[in-house]
C-alpha cells in the first residue's frame, strides 16, 4: 500500500463513487479504478461492491477506513503545514458542529475563512454531539465544538462559553407575552424532545431528576429542524438555544420564553484530538473559531457568556 493508493480508496469511500472521486482528485477515472483493483489484489479482498447506485464499502473495506483513516490525514497534514511555511496557511480542515451552533456559525465561519485564508480548503460536518466526539477520537476531524464538559471528552479542549437553553413554541403559544416560565409549568406539557443520546436531553434529564418528576415526550426527535417544523404545525413545546432560532423568531413563525427554577445551561468547547499535532490550517481555523464567536457575542448576535 501507498499513500497515493490510500488516499484515492479514501475519497471512492467517502463520495461512494469513481467518477465523484476523479473529479476531486483531478484522475481520470481508469485510472483511478485501476489503483482500486491493485490495492484490492495487494490485501487479497474485495473493499468495494459495485453496483448501479454507486461503489458500497464491504466489512474488509470499512476496517480498511478505519484503520488508515487517521494515518491519511497525519501525512496531509505534514504536507499542509510544509506549504504553511510560507506565511499562508494551507490545506485541509474537517471542522465538525452540532447542528444548533451549525445554524448561528457556519455561513458566517466559511465566509470568512474563504476571504481571509483562501488557501485553506474547509470542511463542515454536522452531527451530534456523541459522533463528533467519536470521529475526534478517530481523527476523522481536525475540529469540533460539542457540549461540554470538557473533562468527559478526553480530548484537547478550549472552552468557548455558556448559554441558557429556552422554552420554544408556536405562533400563539403564549410565551412571548410570558416571558418565562419555571421548570415545573414545563414538566406539565407534553414536549417535543431528542432521544436520549442527544447532548440537550442529557441536559434536561439530569434537571428533572433533581426534581424527582417524569418527562412527558410527545414525540422524540433528532433533527432540530424538524423539531421547528413541528412547532410550526403548532404541535407541542421544545428546547433550544435562542441563537439556533433568530430567524424564525424575527418572522414571528416562533415564541420563546426563559426557562427558570431552576435554569438549563450547556457548556460548549471546542475539541480537537489527542493523537496528532494540529496543523497550521486547524490552529488557524481555530482561533477564526474564537475570535468570530467573541464578535458575534459583542455584537449582540449570539448571547453566550464567553469563558474567560
């Protein structure tokens, strides 16, 4: 095996295609093909299934991506930081988000990384909180901010900061006008919730066991969109951040009221792995990471209270 070999068996793997895989590496796609069929007689297995819908990994190939994945990208970024050392970072980085600071920092992060470091090529990953800390582990991402606290993830953290999870609802829902409402009033609504694997509702399960009460689930649901869609339709009630929800509720398609008695506060850090050095393009995305949140904050559009 080879790096060369590696790194195109890599891509096939991620874009599950030759053709998507020759456009990124710039390979014509015989040629491609051809290195796939040379590793594949090299280890004695076959890595790929080819079929109409695309090239599906086999179990020798999934192991074959988990065991070099974190090796691939150490070597890129060896290659990355040789060409920082002129003065402009290069290469890239796979920054991973949970999908409500995803929704207030993405577009802002990438527009300024495009026009500030154009050398840099960046990667989003959305997902949750428990995949990100996963693909960290496995090098799979240079970057992640997830929920804290930081002393669970066993990894290299910085604390970003602090905000209050509300109580969201529809159009007419009453909380505008009400401003707050306790923990109590709360636990007597039907809610809409994540599963129990979600970082929010870890966070709200360990208030309603202090309280010594249950929770009452309407519906369970992973997808913070689809949690908005629902309370849109007017269904039920739900947590979130208020930064995840600026737009909808300027339209007015939401309501949102502070919770109180007791509050809910998630931790948030940004996380990077144990087992390599970051390059010069990830310790440059990270601290555009930092510096944007903080203008953000002072600004008023995000209304987190920032760790010292």
């Amino acid at each position: 095996m080879d790096i060369r070999q590696l790194r195109t068996f890599r891509s096939v793997a991620e874009l599950g295609s030759l053709s998507k895989a020759a456009d990124r590496l710039r390979i014509a796609q015989p040629g491609l093909s051809r290195q796939i069929k040379l590793l594949e007689r090299e280890l004695r297995v076959q890595l790929f299934i080819r079929n109409g819908r695309g090239m599906l990994l086999t179990s020798a190939g999934r192991t074959l991506l988990d065991r070099t994945e974190g090796l691939v990208r150490q070597i890129e970024q060896v290659r990355d930081d040789i060409q920082s050392a002129a003065g402009r970072p290069a290469g890239r980085v796979a920054l991973g988000l949970v999908p409500t600071v995803s929704a207030v920092l993405s577009g802002r992060l990438a527009a300024r990384i495009l026009a500030e470091f154009p050398y840099i090529s960046l990667r989003i990953v959305e997902s949750y909180g428990g995949h990100l800390v996963e693909w960290l582990h496995r090098s799979e991402l240079d970057l992640a901010i997830t929920y804290g606290p930081a002393t669970d993830l066993h990894l290299v953290t910085q604390a970003i900061g602090q905000e209050d999870i509300a109580v969201v609802g529809p159009p007419g829902s009453g909380l505008r006008s009400r401003k707050q409402v306790t923990f109590d009033w709360l636990l007597q609504q039907r809610l809409i919730v994540p599963s129990v694997a979600h970082g929010l509702r870890v966070l709200l399960e360990k208030s309603v066991a202090r309280k010594r009460m249950a929770l009452k689930a309407l519906i369970e649901v992973d997808s913070y969109r689809a949690q908005i869609s629902l309370m849109e339709e007017g269904l039920s009630y739900t947590l979130l951040p208020a930064s995840a929800i600026r737009a909808e509720l300027a339209a007015k398609r939401l309501e949102i009221a502070a919770l109180v008695n007791p509050t809910i506060t998630r931790e948030l850090v940004l996380a990077s792995p144990t087992t390599s050095l970051s390059s010069i393009a990830a310790t440059t995305v990270s601290a555009t990471i930092m510096s944007e949140i903080e203008q953000m904050s002072r600004k008023g559009h995000w209304k987190i209270r920032l760790a010292d």
